[in-house]
C-alpha cells in the first residue's frame, strides 16, 4: 500500500498545484512526506512541525481531500501528523527545528526592522563576514525568530551540507544541564563547536545558569576564533540580560547589534495582506485596516487576528465585514487591557471635560456635549465588551452607527488636535491606573 500511494503523490500533487498559487504551494505541500494508504481507512500524511500540521488541517484539508477523490476516486480519513525528532538533546540536523514558512521572501520589511533583516540576508550570503555574531534584539513577537530560521533556511538551500545548528537557548541550558549528569562531555562540545554556524534564539535564557554561561563563552571563543558564524536573538540588550558577565556583553557586541521594533501601519497592513495570502485567506482592505490600527505591537497577534476574523467572517457571514473586524481587534486588545466599566468612563470624561455626568446621559444635542459623548463611547469600545448598541444606549440613547461615528470622529480628532490628544492620554492614564473620582451629578 505503500507503494501505492508513492504512485498516487505525484499526481495529486499536480492536482494541488493548479489550486493555490505557487507560493502557497511551496510553503504547504511541497515538503508533505505520505506514507501509508491503507484501503478507505487513512491516509497519513506527514508533515515537517506542528505549525504545518495546524495549517493543514484547518485551511488546506478540503483542496487535499478533493485532489485525492480526484485522483484515486477515493478518500479516506486524511491524517496529519509531525515529523519525529524535533524534540530532545539537539543534533547538527537542526533542520527538523525550523519552519519552512519563516523564509525571507515571506517576511515584510519596513523602517522598523530594516536594518535586522539587511543583516541577516548579508549574513545568509556570507556567514563568518562582518556581522558576527549578529545580535538581534527585539520585543516579543517582531520577527526575531523568523529571520533566524529564514538564515538558516537559505543557507541550507544553497548548501544542504552546511553544518547549521539553530536552537533555543532553552535547549542549550538543557542539553548542558544534562550532561552534567551524564557527562558526556566529548559529545556535548562537539555539538557546539564543529558546526559552521551556530544560531540561538532567545539567548537571555542563558541569565537562568551561570556554569551554561561559563560553557556558552568557550563555545562562543572556538567558533569566533574558526570565523564562523554566530547568530543569537534576544528581547532585551546585552547589557540589561540578568547577570550576564561583562566579558559575555563585550562579545555580544563585537559584531552588529541589530534592533527590531514594532512595525509601522503601513507595514502591519502588508504583514496582513502577506500572511493572509500564505493562509489562504482573504481579509478585505477595510478590515484589513481596522485590524492594523488596533493590534499595533505584536506581529503574532496581527497573525491571530486574521485568523480569528476569517473564522467569525464565516459564522456570520451578513455582519458588515468592518464590524467583525472591530470586534476580533478588541477582543485581542482587551486582552492586555485593564477591565474598566462604563460608569468609570462615564465619569472620567464627565470630570476632564466638566459636563455633568446626567448631560452626558441626557439627549442634548449641543456641540459641547457631543464630543465628550463620543470621547465616552470611544472609551467603551476601547476597554469594555459592551456591543454598540448596549454603548448607544447607556450614551445618550443612541443606535449603534452613531457609536461607530464617534469612534471615527474621535480618532480624527485625536490625529490633527494635539490638546485633544493630550486630554484623551490622560483620561487612558487614569482610567487604565483606575483612579477616576466620583463627581455630582
Ligand atoms: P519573535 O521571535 O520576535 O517573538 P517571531 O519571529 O516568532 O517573533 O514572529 C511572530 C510571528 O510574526 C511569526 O508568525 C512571524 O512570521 C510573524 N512576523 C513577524 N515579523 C514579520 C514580518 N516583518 N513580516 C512577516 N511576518 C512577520
Ligand atoms: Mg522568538
């Protein structure tokens, strides 16, 4: 049966390929390694990590289960399942540690992390050149792990025999804390030193032990002294990783230190506009933007929004697309966000703005009301579940579109009136610190 479906990979391999673009094709399919058929009771397919096995299963089952009818006029159940060994004491095959997704051409460059993705394509062309080791820093979800692999991937691309090993400095820690007990010390430094490339991720884990620390900067001294490559991520500065010894900093900053921060809007619209395209989904611009403004410091979170709105776009599918777009952007960003309840807003715009809490409340249609009103409103869709119309009504009794307008006028608001601005960061302030005063009605 085996035999079988080697026959029968090809073919439906060609019929995959005229339904997703070649991209798409590349990053999912081409690395799908099938190994049993066994009658109409399954069809495992084996794929390189855990990422894949997800993507697979959630976007890509259909396409796959209609090339198999196709071809075979026969589906069963189609598992996925991950490849073995990307787990335990690390061998110089880290391939099995990387996703095939993190490769340069899927990662997007804007002014926030230009100069760590120049470094490390210059590094990818010569290892063991100028920057080494490269050190690049960043906050938790900018791309830090991404260049790495896409390195170590294009690398690997060029030269499969490259003895590449890229790990977590997890990993590291661990595989050195058990060679103490096992010592076996031979085996251990061969890992780390006959290499051509040595590539850490989150290298601040090395503050947790300070004998892996000791063992990190002889394994550091040999590589650097053979001018091969070092590559290490962290998401602070070399100086301010807990109890890193002076003469560890000093060589973390010999080569270039490159900083990655958080992207712009217009790079975060291309991140959603690339990632949705590798996952076969479709956001529409203004959601797309809705979804950019709101989710500003974590490209993962970019990342879940896409997915969460696809999911709740086809649940429901007549709620306007901006709506569901607003409405996955809050959830995430709630997330981080203090619970603040209405009447706390209610009572923070009333005091900065001195409007009477009851005409705040009131229908009064004067100027001078309004936009605390829509300051109001826009505080609740900020930092409360309300929905619209729950906001409209506990807000001057309005329906929900006045409640999108507000929001909108208020952001305009905030972008050319600096005074406005200052007032509406303070009231954030205050009621994030939850030190609103009541005041009379
Ligand atoms: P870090 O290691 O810095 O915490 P990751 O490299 O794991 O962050 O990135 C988190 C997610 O965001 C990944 O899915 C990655 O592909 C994506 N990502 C980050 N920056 C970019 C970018 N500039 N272009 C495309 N995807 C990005
Ligand atoms: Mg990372």
């Amino acid at each position: 049966m085996v035999k079988e479906i080697q026959n029968l990979w090809p073919k439906i391999l060609e019929e995959l390929k005229v339904k997703v673009t070649p991209q798409q094709f590349q990053t999912w399919f081409a690395h799908i390694k099938p190994i049993t058929l066994e009658g109409d009771n399954g069809i495992e397919l084996r794929v390189p990590n855990e990422y894949h096995r997800e993507w697979l299963s959630r976007s890509y089952k259909d396409i796959i289960e209609d090339a198999f009818s196709s071809v075979s006029g026969d589906v069963g159940d189609i598992r996925f399942t991950v490849e073995d060994g990307a787990q335990g004491v690390p061998s110089v095959e880290s391939y099995s540690y990387l996703n095939k997704v993190y490769l340069f051409d899927n990662f997007i460059v804007g002014p926030s992390n230009r100069l760590a993705h120049a470094a490390a394509v210059a590094v990818s062309e010569s290892p063991g050149g100028t920057y080494n080791p490269l050190f690049l820093q960043g906050g938790v979800g900018l791309g830090k792990t991404h260049l790495l692999h896409a390195i170590c991937l294009s690398l690997l691309a060029k030269n499969p025999s490259l003895r590449i090993l890229y790990l977590p400095c997890e990993s590291f820690v661990n595989h050195f804390i058990a060679t103490i007990k096992s010592e076996r010390w031979e085996g251990f430094r061969n890992t780390y030193r006959d290499l051509d490339m040595l590539v850490i991720d989150d290298i601040h884990f090395i503050s947790r032990s300070q004998r892996s620390r000791e063992e990190f900067f002889h394994t550091f001294n040999a590589l650097y002294n053979l001018q091969k490559q070092i590559v290490l991520s962290s998401d602070c500065s070399p100086e301010d990783i807990p109890s890193l010894e002076e003469r560890l900093i000093s060589r973390f900053k010999w080569g270039l230190l490159a900083r990655i921060d958080p992207p712009s809007f217009e790079t975060r619209i291309a991140i959603i506009e690339k990632k949705a395209a590798l996952l076969n989904l479709y956001v529409p611009p203004s959601a797309a933007r809705i979804i950019a403004e709101g989710v500003t410091d974590n490209v993962r979170e970019l990342e879940g929004a896409i997915i969460r709105f696809s999911r709740y776009a086809s649940v429901s599918p007549a709620t306007p697309v901006e709506e569901t777009a607003r409405q996955v952007t809050k959830e995430l960003v709630k997330q981080n966000v203090p619970n603040v309840s209405i009447e706390e807003i209610l009572r923070a715009v009333s005091t900065s703005f001195g409007i009477p809490l009851s005409q705040l409340q009131s229908r009064d249609r004067s100027r001078s009301v309004a936009l605390a009103r829509q300051t109001a409103m826009y505080f609740a869709r900020k930092f409360t579940r309300l929905s619209l119309q729950e906001i409209g009504g506990y807000i001057g009794g309005r329906d929900h579109s006045t409640v999108i307008h507000a929001e909108e006028k208020v952001k305009e608001t905030k972008s050319r009136d600096k005074g406005f601005l200052q007032l509406m960061d303070e009231i954030e302030k205050n009621l994030q610190q939850g030190c609103t005063q009541p005041v009379d009605k």
